[in-house]
C-alpha cells in the first residue's frame, strides 16, 4: 500500500517538480476528459500544447496572453508572499484599464498627436487607478482589520460594474451604434508593436521588466526580506522591528500598479478601446500563475506561458474541436489542484509498505 | 536494586511495566534504540537525559500513541501490544502531558467529564473529583472555569483527571517547570502518596535536584540508549549529568563586581490586557546597571510575557517615559529603533520569533543585525551575512550545517545558542534574556550561561527572565520577583533565600516581613504597602 511519510525537511527538489507533476496530470486529465466528450485526445492535446506555438504568429499570440498574466502574477508573488491575500487583482486590472483608457481617449480626444510621452502619462494612470483600487482594500485592513481576501474580491465586481456603467454611459463612443464601447484609440496611442505583422507589443517587454524587478526586490533588497519575514513569521517581523502595516501597504500598491498596468496594457494593446470585458479573468488565472511559478519573480514567467497555452488553446479546441468555452476553466482548474495534490510532496515523500 | 525509600514494589518484587529491545526509527533519526526499562509496582522511576534523548519517543510508546518498530513490552507480566491512547487508559496508563488539554471556558467538572462516557452525571462526578482530589490534596473546586485558574491548578486539574481512572501507572512529563517551589512539594507529597497505594510512577524530567529528591530508580538515556540505570538518591548532581551528557557541565564562579550606570530604567510602567487571557502590567518600576544580571523570577503567565513585549518594542502602547534605554525615553520606539539605542533581546520562543524557520541561519541575522554592515544601499550583503554566521556558529559552538542550513533544522539547544550568540555579537548596551535556557540541553545551558556572565563582565546590563529558581540564583545579582502583573522589590541575590522568592511568587511580598533589600533606591513603590 502507497504511504505517505513526513519528511525530516521540506524538499527544494519536489517544490519545484511539485508544478511539473501538476502539469502532467493536468495532460493526463485532459487526455481522459477528451476521449469522454468523443473527440480524438490527440488532437485535443495538439490544440493546447503544439498548435499555440507551432509558428511565429502562435508565439507572438503567446507573448499577447502572457502579458497580463505575468504582471499580475509578479505583482500577487510580492503580496502572497508577504501573506497579504490580495485576490482582486482583476478589480486592480479593471481601474487600470478605465484610469489609463480614460487618459488616453481625453487626450486622443484633445487632438494631441499621441506618440511616447503620451502613452507613458496613460500608463502611470492606469497604474495609479490599480493602485488606487489597491488602496481601498488595504485602507480597511489597515484601519478596521477587515479581510483583504473578501474586500478585494467583492471590489472586483464593483469595479466591472463601474466600467460597465462607464461604457454604457460618458465613455460611451457617440458614433458607436449604440455599442457598449469607447471610441477606437489612434494608433498613435497604441503600444509599439515589437514583432511586425502580429499583435506582439511594447507590455511585453514591461512584463519581463517588472519580473526581474520584483526577482531583485524580492531576493536581494532589504525592504523584500521585511516583508517577507512578516509572511513567513509576524512574531519574528515584530521581534525584529519591521513594521506589518508598511509591507501590506508595499505590497498591495505593488500589486496594485501592475495590475493596472495589466489592464492598461490591455486597453492600449490588443483591444484598443474601453469594451465591458476588457479582460478573461486575467486577475483570477494570475493567482494559479503566481502559485504554479512558487510565488517566484522568475518561475511566473514559465507558469504564464502554460496559462497563456491554456487560454490559446481553449480557443482553438472550441473552433477546430466544437468544444465549449468553459474549456480553459476546466483546465486552469484542474491545474490548481493538481499543484495543491502534489505540494504534499514536498512535505512528504511516498513510500511503498505495509 | 538499593532504595532508601519505602517502596511496595520492592517486598512484593513484581514488575509492572517491562520493555525489552523497544526500538523506534524515524527517516533521519532513531528516537529509541533497543531500550529496556524495568518499571516495578509502587515506584516513582524517573527517566532522564536531554531533549531529543528520546524520552517523549518512549513515553508515547508506552501510552499507545507511537508504535515500536521492534520490541517488546510487558504488562503485569503478560505481552501486550497498545495500539492507541484508549487501549493504554484500558490496561490502566494514565498521561499528564506537560501541554495542558483543557477548554478555557468550561468548567473543572466539565472538563474532566470529556474524557469519560457519555452517560457521567455532573454533579455525581463534581462528588468524585472532589473526594479524589481531597485524599490526595490536591486543592481543587470542580464548578471553577478553567480560565480563571493558575498554572499549578490546571495541572491538579489533569492529574485528577487521570487519578480518576484508578491508574497503575501515571506518567508525567516535565510536570514541574510551571510550579512555584512550594507547588513543587506538594506535587510530592501527592506523588509519594499514590506510589506508597501501589501505583507505579514514570516521571519524566531534566531536573537533577528533583529526582534525587523524589524517584527511587532513574533510568539515564542519551542519544536514544539507555546509558545507565541507577538510585539517584546515591548519586550526585555531577554524577547524573555525566551520565546524561557525557561530561560534567563547569560551575560558574560568581564574583561581586560593582554596577555601573544605569541603563535601563522602567517607571511606573503599567498596561491594560491586551486580550482577555493576558496578564496586565500594574506599576512596574525597575532599573538595570551596566555590568550587572538583574533576574525575574516568577510563575508562568504573570506578566512576564506583556512585560518582556513591552521592554522589547514589540508593544509599544506604553507611556512615552515609563522606559528609557540609557537615559532616553523610548516608550513609543517600535523594536529596531530600541535595537539602535542599544538593546538586544532574547526572546522565549525560538522559532517563529527569534528565528524565521524557513530562513537560513545567515538570513536570519538580519532579524537583529540591520546596520552597515548587512544592509548596504537598501540590498542586502549576502556575503558579509554568511561570514558573520559561520563566526557566530564556531564561536559559540553551533552545531549546524553552516550558514546556509535553515533555522528550523537545528535543535531546540543549538538555535538559542545560536540566538543568544547573534545578539551577543552586536554588543548591546543591555541585553535582555528570556529562558535562556528553556527546553536547552545541560551543556548547552551551561554555555549559554558563561556566555551571558561574561557579556556582564564585559560591562553589558542583562535582564533575565526565567522560570528556573536554579538558573537566577546561579548567574544573577539580584533578583526580582513578577506575580499577578506586579514586580517585587529587588533583592540581592546573596541575601535571596528559595522559600522567600518562592513566597513572593506567589505575589506576597508586601505581607510579612519586608525584604531587607540593601540597594533601597531602587525599591519600586509596590513594597510600601
């Protein structure tokens, strides 16, 4: 009989194989989920893992995903890290996207010619409304102790029904038939494409930026060794002077801008406008992103290229395959707790015995 | 087998509890290795040595909540093999752990009735407990809520517990280190009692005095072996501790030296409860000198916590002059700003607040050392961090992998010497210690100590709190007493006698005969009652 033992020490080993064993059985359960709807497991499998990135295009439709998911993510590494359980991050990317979309449209509207120094004013705006969507949640665990994993959460829904309000209302493009939606942005407000001919841009590059800053943060600065000494252990913090109210405050206005930056990169990115669903629960699949990738600056870059595989492939399973679109649901879900079964490896080792 | 007590067991010469080649490996460690133990009817039969000897390992063995690998144990004779805790309670084992199991909130009665079947009535039990706690006198009022009892009585409290299963074998696992001295005794007295009944006892401690004084037999182990078996009533303290440790641990030599300036001042400190079971400080007033050990005796949960989180700047919800550091109110500092005045701390919990678990022994510096020489530009040097912690581990004998191993994957004695060492690097102004030698092995304690006597001979003023009588008097130079939230005047250590500070700690300093205390500036206001 299969036995589980304690291990005398937690295994670096198995706590970076623990996500690898997780994607495997994630194959695994895709493979038996195909073969019962009655499609071929190989092709199912091809569309999520082969076709993505089987030319330049696919990778560049890669990059567009990863984006998002690797801002938020790094940003959530920071927070979990401290133990601070920011789970809106979809609210913080929706601020961003409404802050730095509305800049952008107010200047695009002032017949300004767009060009670096404007796209750079949208994209601090888009990270001061994540930060400041941040703020609300850490205002009310800071003063009133509240529970920043419920605040944050509710605040998502406030924030898509503010953006929702917005576009069906002042933001709403007068020539747009009545569409819920802003005006196209010029291009000239837009990201830089970086590879020509697919929609690859310039947030890209933010997001590798901002996962070797947060590497650099985290690992060797000061301020990141704080705060997360106050997540591993808040008696030792306080024993050793480090202040918990200021590293729930680094780390959610931390989480907070790149979120908005997310959100801001998605409006001035691939979509080009303020729409009602600016994002596909980019918020939501950054949290398994940021724990797939061990919370770590650089592992998240690894762990949203799986997830932004996932939301290509569900894509093309529903158009090559006639599968529905919950399909990357099931499988970010069967992700997370594939990772959560095989994390007790890393406290424990499997042993054959009676 | 020698006896200078009355031991039944003895005459009749019938072993109640036998262990034959009883042997426990776990994946890095063999907690017991062929261990024998002889354990006769009617006799208190002490098992020694140090943490991690492997003591806890047998008892659990013995009461059915670990199983041997290999073999055999003996029950009045007959083989058995005890498959869990209520299998134990069946054959007649009792436990009281040293962690108390007891809801706050419920009665003594209610407690107690957890444990027993469904169908107990309360007030016949309530009956019971206070029959069976009058012939054994234990003091105890079964319609009591727990919250609202000492230390000492909880613990009457799980040994009524277990005395009412009429067992013939009661173990007890380090069942002193919450009691006054005179609690202690008395906790004797009802020991002596139950083993003159015919009820055999296990007693599991590191307290040399306390077995010479109470078991008939002492069963020595060491690294999971049994190294000796012996009447410790023929044996001295050095002689034990040899055989526990291997070597005798050196005395330290007092020597009067006079104090220098004062360095750590409390006035009239006083603070609400934080939480409903937490002590509050009322009127505390002390001072420190440099090159003197100011000692804090006292029972657990008086106070000593509040008081050690209020000195330390982990609570800084004290009056902006009620403690100053050097001359220099620091009431409203937080902990790192203190630690820049001069102040170094020890706390009791190792793990956890001492030491980040997960941390390396290196990265765990950066708790207390946060100066140039760590942190440069806001980055820290990681470099310079390892340097100073392989000189701290082979400067004060740590045994550890070296910088890089996690705090948590040292023993409890070798992370407070690690700790202790880590502050005494800094060289603080005042250090302040507490248990410093809690759950520490003899020779680690020892150490720890020496070290703390020459940081004082260094000129260094130290605070140390500790529930161990023994330690006070052996390195302070004077002592203080914490009860209820109060703090006696101070004493000198030379003029201090156990049965007094055992009296006041029970908080009774202001009756009776006021302590002739030579060093009369210093005396708080408590004692002019």
């Amino acid at each position: 009989m299969l036995k589980l033992e304690a291990r005398a020490n937690p295994s670096t080993l198995m706590s970076w194989l623990s996500p690898v064993f997780a994607l495997l059985l994630t194959v695994l359960c895709g493979v038996i989920l195909f073969v019962a709807l009655g499609k071929n497991p190989l092709e199912g499998l091809a569309a999520f893992f082969w076709e993505p990135i089987s030319n330049l295009q696919g990778w560049a439709e890669v990059g567009v995903k990863v984006t998002p998911l690797l801002l938020i993510a790094v940003g959530l590494a920071v927070c979990y890290r401290a133990s601070v359980f920011n789970i809106g991050a979809e609210g913080q990317l929706v601020l961003g996207a409404i802050a730095g979309g509305w800049a952008a449209l107010h200047m695009n509207d002032g017949g300004n010619t767009g060009g670096a120094a404007m796209i750079a004013v949208a994209l601090v705006a888009g990270m001061l409304g994540g930060m400041f969507w941040a703020a609300i949640t850490t205002v009310l665990r800071d003063r009133f102790n509240t529970n920043e994993i419920l605040v944050s959460l509710m605040l998502v829904y406030v924030a898509q029904l503010l953006l929702s309000y917005l576009v069906h209302g002042i933001l709403m493009d007068p020539d747009g038939a009545n569409f819920p939606q802003s005006k196209l942005l010029d291009d000239s407000f837009l990201l830089p494409i970086i590879m020509q001919g697919t929609r690859l841009h310039f947030g890209i590059v933010l997001a590798l930026l901002a996962s070797g800053l947060g590497w650099v943060f985290l690992s060797r600065s000061f301020s990141g060794f704080k705060l997360q000494v106050g997540g591993m252990a808040p008696l030792a913090a306080r024993y050793a002077g480090f202040s918990s109210r200021k590293s729930l405050w680094t780390s959610m206005m931390i989480c907070g801008a790149l979120a908005g930056l997310a959100g801001v990169c998605e409006v001035l990115g691939p979509v080009g406008q303020l729409t009602p669903t600016i994002s596909p629960g980019y918020g939501f699949a950054a949290i398994i992103v940021a724990y797939v990738g061990r919370l770590h600056p650089i592992g998240v870059i690894f762990s949203s290229f799986i997830m932004a595989l996932f939301y290509i492939g569900g894509e093309l399973s529903q158009s090559r395959l006639g599968m529905p679109n919950a399909i990357t649901g099931v499988f970010q879900g069967i992700l997370l707790f594939s990772l959560l079964a095989c994390d007790v490896l890393i406290h424990y080792r499997m042993r054959w015995g009676k | 087998m020698g006896n200078s007590h009355q031991s039944p067991g003895d005459r009749e010469s019938d072993t109640r509890l036998l262990l034959r080649g009883i042997t426990k490996r776990y994946p890095s460690v063999v907690a017991n290795d062929g261990i024998d133990l002889t354990v006769l009817t009617g006799e208190i039969h002490s098992v020694l040595g140090e943490n991690g000897a492997g003591k806890s390992t047998l008892m659990k063995i013995i009461y059915g909540s670990v199983k041997p690998d290999a073999g055999q144990i003996l029950w009045n004779g007959k083989e058995v093999h005890i498959a869990n805790p209520s299998a134990a309670r069946d054959l007649g084992v009792a436990m009281v752990f040293q962690h108390f199991s007891l809801f706050d909130t419920l009665t003594v009665t209610e407690n107690i009735a957890l444990g027993l079947p469904k169908h107990t009535k309360l007030d016949e039990l309530a009956k019971r407990i206070e029959t069976t706690a009058r012939e054994y006198g234990l003091d105890l009022e079964p319609q009591r809520h727990v919250h609202t009892l000492s230390v000492g009585e909880c613990q009457r409290v799980e040994i009524v517990r277990a005395l009412l299963t009429k067992p013939q074998l009661l173990i007890l696992d380090e069942p002193t280190s919450v009691l006054t001295p005179q609690a202690v005794e008395r906790l004797f007295e009802t020991l002596r009692k139950l083993a003159a009944e015919g009820c055999s006892i296990l007693y599991i401690s590191h307290k040399l005095d306390e077995i010479r004084a109470l078991c008939h037999t002492c069963t020595v182990m060491r690294a999971g072996k049994v190294t000796g078996i012996c009447d410790p009533t023929q044996e001295s303290a050095a002689s034990l501790s040899r055989l526990m440790i291997g070597a005798e641990p050196p005395a330290i030599k007092y020597v009067e030296r006079q104090p220098g300036a004062t360095m750590l001042k409390v006035d009239k400190l006083s603070l609400p409860k934080i939480h409903p079971f937490a002590t509050a400080l009322s009127d505390i007033s002390f001072e420190v000198r440099a090159g003197e050990i100011v000692g804090i005796a006292g029972v657990s949960g008086n106070g000593q916590q509040e008081l050690l989180a209020a000195l330390s700047g982990e609570d800084i919800r004290a009056e902006y002059n009620a403690i100053s550091l050097q001359g220099e109110a620091v009431g409203h500092t937080n902990a790192a700003g203190r630690r820049l005045r001069g102040l170094g701390f020890v706390p009791e919990e190792r793990l956890g607040r001492g030491a980040v678990p997960d941390l390396s022994l290196a990265q765990n510096l950066l708790l207390s050392h946060q100066g140039a020489s760590t942190v440069k530009h806001g980055f820290v040097r990681f470099s310079a961090l390892s340097g100073i912690a392989a000189n701290i581990i082979q400067r004060f004998k740590v045994k550890a992998g070296g910088p890089q191993s996690t705090a948590a994957s040292l023993s409890g004695g070798n992370l407070q010497k690690y700790i202790v060492g880590r502050e005494v690097m800094r060289e603080p102004k005042v250090l302040i210690v507490a248990q410093p030698t809690w759950g520490v092995d003899v020779g680690a304690a020892a150490q720890i100590r020496a070290e703390l006597v020459a940081l004082r001979d260094a000129g260094c003023a130290l605070l140390v709190i500790s529930e161990e009588l023994d330690e006070l008097f052996e390195i302070s130079d004077r002592l203080l007493v914490i009860a209820k939230g109060r703090i006696s005047p101070s004493i000198k250590r030379v003029d201090a006698t156990i049965s007094q500070i055992g009296l006041w700690m029970s908080g009774l300093w202001d009756q009776g005969d006021p302590p002739s205390a030579p060093d009369v500036e210093l005396v708080p206001e408590a004692s002019h009652a």
